[in-house]
C-alpha cells in the first residue's frame, strides 16, 4: 500500500485549510451542513475501503 504522493498530500493539505476558513466565515447552521457533508464523504470513504472501518 501506497501513502499519499507530495501532490496529493498538498492538495489534502489545501482542502483542510479551506474548510477549516470556511469554519470561522460560517454559523452554527453552515458548521451543521459542513459536518453534515464531512460525513457523508467519511461514509463515502468507509464504502470504498471498508478495512479502514475497524475498532481499534
């Protein structure tokens, strides 16, 4: 298995930093639809590599 490239890890990096902006520009409704949103791709992320889903 393969960890993230430089790319990939940059482009992670830059999402985060991004969401984490729209956090402080948003409410307790738009943080309420960011989670629900970050769930959605957790499940999505879950679905394709369902190993990752274990209790440790």
């Amino acid at each position: 298995m393969t960890s993230l490239n430089r790319q990939q890890s940059d482009r992670l990096v830059q999402l985060i930093t991004g969401i984490e902006q729209l956090l402080t520009e948003v409410d307790e409704e738009g943080a309420e639809e960011v989670l629900d949103e970050l769930y959605l791709l957790i499940t999505t992320l879950f679905e394709q590599f369902p190993q990752l889903d274990k209790e440790d």
